[in-house]
C-alpha cells in the first residue's frame, strides 16, 4: 500500500510492531481462523524476512515455511 494511500473504512491489525489494513470482511475471516501473526525469520540461505501466518502462533511448528 502506498503511503498517501486512504486507510478509511479499513480495519487497523498490528502484530510484532508490524501494522497492516484490511477490509472488514477480511478481517472477520483472519478473526474466525484465529487471528494473523507476524515473526520476523532469520535464515542463513537470504537473510531470513518476514513470516506472516494465520491461526494460532506456532502452530507450524519451529519451521513457518511448513505449513
């Protein structure tokens, strides 16, 4: 999303100190799955980023990339 970019009628989710908005559907359906998490990955292949999931955390066990 670009920074000038409304965010009007937009529902605010922050995980991890990471802030994202979505449309209220949207968020209904990541509520009714149990939510989304942001970690942070670290690997040694490219450095590692970001690993966004949805449920509960941890639920791919010690490797976000599984599931």
């Amino acid at each position: 999303m670009a920074l000038e970019e409304s965010v009007d009628g937009l529902v605010k989710l922050e995980s991890n100190g990471v802030t994202a908005y979505v449309e209220e559907t949207f968020n209904k359906y990541l509520e009714g799955m149990g939510g989304i998490h942001i970690d942070h990955v670290s690997n040694e292949s490219d450095g590692g980023g970001f690993a966004v999931t949805v449920g509960s955390a941890g639920s791919c066990g010690s490797n976000p990339f599984s599931c």
